[in-house]
C-alpha cells in the first residue's frame, strides 16, 4: 500500500514565524502535490512537483513555496505566516503510469496562527 | 480552470438507503477520481474514471465525459460511509480541480 506520511497532524505557530510542512512517500511517485481545504471550498493545489528540484504553481501559491531535494520527500514552507493561512494541509503523490494515476493523500496537517 | 460542481452539498440518509452524487465539470477531462474523506479527516481514493462505469462492492461510478458529468452510486449505506465525497476532474493528474463536495450523513 502506498504511505504518504505529513510528519504532524496538528501545528500551532505564531504570526511571522516561517513554518515548514513535511511529507514523505514511499512509493518511488514522481509527482507531489501540496492543497489546502477550507470549509465550502474543497482542496485547492498549492504548489505540485513532478520531479526533484522541479516545481509548478497550483491556484493560490501566494505566501508559500515548495522544495524538492529527494524524490521522496516535499516540504511546504510559509514564507511569513499569517493568520489568513490557518487550515487544513493535504500532502499527495501519484504515479506518471499512464494506466492508473490516483493521488494517495496523507492524513493532513491542521495548521493553526496566531 | 475547470469548474466542478457537486450535489447535493448534504445529503442524509438512514442506514440501507441507496444514494445518487453527481459531478459536473465545466471542460474535457482526461482524469476524474472520486474522493471520500472520513469524519477523521482522511482522503481515500475510491475511483480513478476519466470515462466509463467501474464497480467496487457496494459503490460504483459512471462518467460520461462527452456530457461532463460523473456519478457516485452508494448502494445499501452504512454508518461508516459518512463524511464528504469530493470528485476532482482535470486534463491530467497535475490539474485536478476538487469541487465543494457531498457531506453524506447515515443514520442508524
């Protein structure tokens, strides 16, 4: 079974702090893929990446970026955290298999700022 | 972007009931996955169906791309299948768009 693994399920950080969420896969996926959900809106991409060191903007990259330095391993980084980006965060990954592409999520990171 | 739209937002049942979700998509899509995610908050794949019907035991789904639109059949319900069913449609796994999805209730 595919593991995607956000290494903390609830976050508290302070207004400014410069906050970094971890995720990690173990099944060799090339693509990676950072939402966040908030209530009556669904998931909205943030940042995917299909490969080390490549990156592409989702629907509302502002105030994040991403890093890919290992192909299993994608870290979200709020530059300057606001309170505005307080919610939910889905990590997922999926293969570039042509025959069956479902993205796998991770339990998610309940970010708090105050 | 595409624009995805669910209904209903709510929908409770009481547990045996079967129930009909629907997506519709604005645009041509080559990948559509249906999503449930738990009250625990965990997203599990339950279908990828860019077109066509599949079947998995009491759950199934049909996409019918020509006309956009995808349905989640829920047969005989059960307590544990509560929480929201999200479908994402897109061009390819890197342009998913999720929509607002179905927030399912089953009684017992």
């Amino acid at each position: 079974d595919v593991k995607v693994t956000q290494s903390s399920r609830y976050l508290v950080k302070r207004t400014g702090e410069k906050v970094f969420l971890e995720c990690v896969q173990d099944m060799d996926h090339e693509n990676m893929f950072w939402y966040r959900q908030d209530p009556g809106l669904g998931l909205r991409l943030i940042y995917f990446s299909y490969d080390v060191k490549m990156k592409e903007k989702g629907d509302i990259p502002e105030g994040y970026s991403v890093s890919r330095e290992k192909k299993e391993r994608f870290s979200l980084i709020l530059e300057s955290a606001s309170t505005n980006q307080t919610s939910m965060y889905l990590c997922a990954s999926s293969s570039i298999d042509r025959e069956n592409q479902p993205q796998h999520f991770g339990d998610g990171t309940r970010l708090s700022i105050l | 972007g595409i624009q995805v739209e669910q209904s209903p937002p709510d929908l409770i049942l009481q547990e045996g009931a079967n129930s009909t979700l629907r997506c519709n998509f604005s645009d041509s899509v080559n990948n559509l996955q249906w999503f449930h995610q738990n009250p625990w908050g965990q997203l599990i794949n339950l279908f990828y169906i860019p077109s066509g019907t599949k079947q998995n035991g009491r759950l199934s789904a049909t996409t019918v791309a020509t006309e956009r639109y995808s349905l989640l059949y829920i047969s005989s319900s059960q307590t544990t299948d509560s929480g929201v069913y999200f479908c994402a449609p897109g061009r390819n796994n890197n342009d998913m768009r999720f929509g607002a999805g179905t927030r399912l209730t089953v009684k017992p």
